[in-house]
C-alpha cells in the first residue's frame, strides 16, 4: 500500500471515526505527534475546550429563534429584542468572529503542532495544515440532498432574519393593525427552522461519525507526504510548520485555539481538505455570508508550479459550503488558501456520509495535491527542487 493511502487506512479504519473530543480523535493526535517525531520533528500536543458537535449551537440558535417567536406572540417587544440579539450572534458565529461556545464546552480536543528548526521570522514561515477529526452524518448530507446544502442553509438564515423582522413590526404600534397577518407571515418560517431542529435531533440521535477518510485523511495524509520530503530535503530560507487541528468539524475550534495562541500577522497557511476524491482545486475566497478572498500571492504560486513540468491539473473556485480552518484566517485579514477536490457539480464528494471510506479515495490527487505543496514552499524558499514526478 502507499505511504499516502496507509496514513488513511491507519486514520478511517484503524482508529477509525474521530469525533471532536472523542477517546478516538485523542488516539489520532497521539498518533500525529508519533509520526512527526519519527521524522526527526519536535511536536507537541495543545489542548483546548471545545463543543462535541455543531449541532449544539444550532440548538440554541434556531431553538431560542422558535422561543422568541412565540414571546412575540404576548410581548413582542421582549420577542423582538431576544430574537435580533440571536440574529446578531448567529453571524458573528458564522463568521468566526465570535462564539457562544464558551459557555458549552465541556469536551477536550487538541492540536498538534510539529517543527524542525527554529522559527527566525515570521515573514518567512509557511504552516500547513489540516484537521485530523470527523464529522457526524446528517440527512442533509445525504448525496441526494447535498447538492442543496447551501440553498438549505440560506432558508435558516432568511427565516431567522424574517421571524426577527416580522417582530420587530408587531412591536410598533404603528403596525398593530397588521398583527394577524405578520403572524400569519412569521408561522412558515418558523415551522422551518422546527423542521430544521428535528432534523439535527436527528442526527446526533441517529447517526454516526463518519470514517473521515476524505474529510479529512487526506489532508493529514499530504500533510505527512510534504513532511517527510522536507525531512529529507529541507529548504533553505524557509520555516515550515505543520499544524494539525482538532475539533474542526465542531466549528474550526482548533484553528481559532492557534490564532488566538500564536497569532497569524506575518503567517503564511496553506490549508488542506478532502483532497482525496474529485477534481483539485484552490479555493480563491471562502466564507458563508461574507466572501473572504484567498490571498493572492498564493493563488498565483500555485498556478504558477502547476504549469511546471509534469504538469498538475489544479483549477480555482470559490468554496461557499461551510467553513474550513483557513477561513478564520482570512476572516481576520491573515494570509491562506485552501486546495481542497470537488465533484464536477462542485460538491464534496461522501461529505459528511457513510460512504467517506478508504476505497474512494484517489492515489493520483493525494500525489497530486503533495507536488503542489511542495512547489510552491520551494519556490517560497527560493529554490525550485524540481524532481521527476508521475501523477500516480
């Protein structure tokens, strides 16, 4: 089996699905710090709180939004003001800005961090990364349904803004004639999001993690490739750290515990995510609500390797589906990008299903996805390395 294709097998079948916090995501983080230390890495393992599922926050989202709206139904002032206060902090979740998950974390999660040398400045560091842990199923995942997941999403995010709307209304005077038809309005959107929530009961009640060999075997996979090249063959005038973060899945936990850590002014993170399957591609600008561009020097390094001979097949597309561990980066004006694989429709393929096993993952876009890394941190470094490559 190849070198690639067994750090997978050891991840999705081994240890198996990894759930944020989980026993089995802490055996992967063990794992990680084995592997980077065998390859003459220093590692070290960073624990931090976190929620197990992102479900939770969802729960108290949606489920305060339904509380508001029947408020409204006695005092829609009170209703109005609760529900804008969730709207509010339902985007700057979103956005990465800012989370109640504070108030909930009762799990444990980490990050390994691994290094060679010491870090002389961080104008001329790379760290790449990747979240180990695997998310749980969920209907809305179905291949049936996914094609949809944005458009689903946005129909929570409209029926929250309406509920908050049609409130706000009802507690004018102004407006008090109206009262039975902004009820009558509200009541759809409501029975949404009830719709929404049974959904997510669902899930966590129903469903199980997923092997996570794509999502996200296969970034840590490249991760380890480009590592061991390194090891063998560093590049001069450039600091390379590996960062593999836990409790992605749960909402990017183990991306923000870095940044609000060690900082990201000067950094430079090349982001990797299901790569295992699909066409590659770069993500030129990330984000739910907000577009965030990726940063263009990167996009343009990475187009640039890929015409070297033998060439890479690598386009560039947005990615607007969730968020991704580069995406707080670039939220707060840091420098990223992520290379992830999609399918021609432009979905993640067995994202967050069943069906994310070994046995649908592509040798040739792990090899692939490695040689672009390693490119471009040679040329960042100032030297080409060019070296016979095939695409599997």
């Amino acid at each position: 089996m190849n070198r690639l294709m067994k750090h997978i097998h050891r991840l999705a079948v081994e240890i198996g699905p990894r759930g944020s916090g989980t026993p089995e995501e802490e055996q992967a983080a063990r794992w990680l710090v084995q592997q980077f230390k065998g390859m003459g890495y220093q590692a070290s393992v960073h624990e931090f709180p976190t929620v197990g599922t992102f479900s939770l926050l969802q729960f108290v989202f949606l489920g305060g939004m339904l509380v508001s709206f029947l408020l409204g139904f006695i005092h829609p002032l009170p209703g109005s003001i609760a529900a804008a206060i969730l709207l509010v902090l339902y985007i700057l979740d979103l956005e990465t800005k800012y989370s109640l998950s504070r108030f909930f974390a009762r799990r444990r999660s980490q990050n390994v961090r691994a290094w060679k040398d010491q870090e002389t400045s961080p104008q001329n560091t790379v760290i790449l990364t990747a979240h180990y842990d695997s998310s749980r199923a969920a209907l809305n995942f179905h291949p049936r349904m996914v094609k949809g997941f944005r458009s689903s999403f946005f129909l929570v995010f409209a029926s929250m803004a309406a509920i908050t709307f049609f409130l706000v209304l009802r507690s004018l005077p102004v407006w008090e004639a109206w009262d039975p038809w902004l009820v009558g309005l509200s009541v759809p959107f409501a029975l949404y999001l009830a719709a929404v929530i049974a959904m997510l009961i669902h899930r966590e009640l129903f469903c199980d993690y997923t092997p996570g060999a794509n999502d996200n075997g296969s970034g840590i996979a490249v991760m380890l490739g480009v590592a061991s090249r390194l090891a063998k063959n560093p590049i001069p005038g450039l600091h390379v750290e590996f960062l593999a973060t836990g409790a992605e899945e749960a909402g990017t936990y183990g991306m923000l515990h870095h940044l609000s850590t060690y900082g990201w002014q000067g950094r430079t993170f090349i982001n990797l995510d299901n790569l295992g399957t699909g066409r590659l591609f770069a993500a030129e600008a990330e984000g739910i609500l907000r577009r965030y561009p990726a940063d263009p020097e990167l996009l343009r390094d990475i187009e640039t390797v890929s015409r070297q001979a033998p060439p890479v097949e690598i386009a560039r597309r947005d990615y607007r589906l969730l968020t991704t561990d580069a995406t707080p980066i670039l939220a707060r004006g840091g420098r990223a990008v992520t290379i992830m694989a999609c399918s021609d429709d432009g979905t993640l393929p067995n994202w967050h299903w069943k069906t994310d096993t070994l046995d649908h993952i592509e040798i040739g876009n792990l090899k692939a996805a490695e040689e672009v890394v390693y490119r471009v941190l040679s040329m960042r470094g100032g030297d080409e390395h060019d070296r016979p490559w095939r695409p599997g």
